[in-house]
C-alpha cells in the first residue's frame, strides 16, 4: 500500500481548515502508487486527492510540477487541477511533509490496455505535448542519458544475481548509448516521462485524465512517445502488440506530427527508455527495505523489452509508414 507517512484524522480535520473545502466527512489511503502517501478524501464540497511528497521527491521539483499542472489544465487537458488553499498556495506541509491537494478525475486505468485505450493515449499524450510548449518552468531530466551510469554503478555488482549475464549485457547497451549515437536536434518541451496505464484514467473507452506528473521534465518529446511505446505496446508475456502500436502512433501523429528526424530516432530512443525503466527497476529490485508493503517491479521485464528494440531496424517495425514513403 503507498502510504508510508500516516494522518490521523483530527491532524487532516485542522489541515483543512486552511482550505474552502468543507467539512471532512471521510478519508483513505490509496494503494497504488509507489513514491508518494496518497489519500482519497470526501468533504462536504466533493472529493479531493491528497498527496504527502515523500523522500524520493525533491521539495524543490514541487513548484514545476504543481505549476505544470495548472497550466495544461488550463490549456485544455484532462489532468488533476491543484487546490489552492486561502492564501492563495497549493504547496503546504502536513504530518512533516510536503502536501498538496488537487482535483478528483473520474474513471479507472486500464488493467488490460487495449487498441482503443492506446490510440487514445496517443492523443492525450500529444495534446500535452503541445499545451505544455508555452509553460515557461523548466527541470532538466536527471534519468536522462547521463542519469544511467549511476544507476548502473549502484546495481552492477548484483545485477547477476537477478539473471546470468545481466551485468555484462547492460554495460555494453550503456557503452553504445553513450557512444555519441544518442539523438540530439529534435524537438523538446515538457513530458510526462512515466505514462504507464496506472497514470492515465479512463471512463469506457474514453481518456477521461493523465496524473502523477512527479517525473515530468524538459526532454525530446519524440522520448515521451518512446517511453509509451514500452508502457502500452507490449503483451504480458513482454510480446510486442504491433496493432496497438499502430493506434497509438497514428493516433498521436494526428495531433502532432512526428518530423522525419523523429520518426527515424524512435528506435534508438525505445532503447533508452529501456534501459532507464530496466535500471531503475533493478536498483529498487536489489535494495528492497525491510518491511517495505511495496512490492518492486521486475526489471527483466524491460530487459526482454530492450532485447526487442535492439533488433528494430525502422519505425516499420513499430507499425508507422516512415513519412514520405508509400506502401
């Protein structure tokens, strides 16, 4: 369960109080998530979400991505809206932590994500793309290329004990990542950079809203689409779902159109996104704190991702018809 830091009810009661927000009628924890405490809380004005930043957060990021989400609410995209309390300040502290209320989204994400759910992921992640070229904040991306050697470093040496050959198989996809292959020159603005299923809503079929913007940061935006491509396209036993694929790159390029420099990158930038998710995976795999209630993701779940991506030749394989050419 993702709440690590506890509030008792009177505490909570007297942080309302800051706010317009009624009074508390009731609230709980949320389960999903894993880097910050989470509560649904019901007031007499409606429904609320809660959030305790914890430690992996950094206070100073809390600013850009409260920001960030004011903005492209504003700009017409479907995400939480933050609750300014009467001074006129989302940000507080709570229980010894950073706090924040924002807006309740209706709908639940999908547990066995589908054509339809991609192709409208693909929009919703365009959309922001867009909305988000006019937000003046920037944050640089610290899991970015020169982020995966130190994540590399702190796994290395038992990297092995969660599969033969793993340690020597990551220092070389490093190695060729940080050859000077990496792309650069594309376009860039703020991306979300964790748009699994668990961070997009849906009511039916239809996107409803995209949450948790706590890894959002500047970077190529063609990245952000890499990163759903490992998200969304893949089939539990990791196989690779060309049809979804398919709806969620057309989906987004009738949006924002992927340039030719984009279209030709993608395969390379699936690699990195990767690797990133692989690294960060089998660091937290290793370093599972003693009565931790959160179970960590398996990391060779990217590794079979990354074996996929390093056999594609052309954003063919991804099943995009490469810009210009026909049949």
């Amino acid at each position: 369960m993702a709440v690590y830091t506890d509030v008792a009810a009177d505490e909570l009661a007297d942080f309302l109080k800051q706010y317009d927000l009624g009074e508390l009628l009731s609230y709980k924890g949320i389960a999903e998530g894993v880097e910050n405490s989470n509560f649904l809380l019901h007031t007499s004005k409606g429904s609320f979400i809660l959030t305790l930043y914890e430690k992996r957060v950094a206070r100073n990021d809390l600013p850009f991505f409260l920001a960030l989400m004011t903005h492209l609410a504003e700009h017409g995209v479907n995400c939480p809206l933050p609750v300014k309390a009467r001074d006129g300040e989302a940000l507080r502290e709570l229980a010894g932590r950073p706090a924040a209320i924002i807006t309740f989204l209706e709908g639940v994400w999908p547990r066995k994500p589908n054509a339809t759910h991609c192709a409208g992921v693909g929009e919703g992640l365009a959309k922001m793309h867009l909305a988000g070229a006019s937000f003046a904040i920037k944050r640089t991306n610290a899991l970015s290329v020169s982020g995966w050697r130190p994540l590399f470093d702190a796994a290395s040496s038992r990297a092995d004990e969660v599969q033969p050959g793993l340690r020597d198989f990551l220092a070389a996809e490093l190695d060729y990542l940080s050859s000077g292959v990496w792309p650069s020159n594309l376009p860039e603005g703020v991306i979300h950079a964790d748009l699994f299923n668990d961070n997009v809503f849906f009511l039916g079929d239809k996107l409803s809203g995209i949450i948790d913007f706590t890894f959002a940061c500047n970077d190529m935006l063609a990245y952000d689409v890499a990163i759903c491509l490992n998200a969304w396209c893949f089939e539990p036993d990791h196989s690779f779902n060309v049809t979804k694929a398919r709806a969620f790159l057309n989906s987004y390029g009738r949006v924002r159109k992927l340039s030719e420099a984009e279209e030709a990158a993608l395969p390379l930038l699936a690699r990195g996104a990767a690797i990133r998710f692989l690294l960060t995976r089998l660091v937290d795999w290793l370093n599972v704190p003693p009565g931790a209630l959160v179970k960590p993701k398996d990391p060779l779940e990217y590794f079979r991702k990354l074996r996929f991506h390093q056999s594609v030749t052309s954003v063919r394989d991804y099943g995009l018809m490469p810009s210009g050419q026909v049949g």
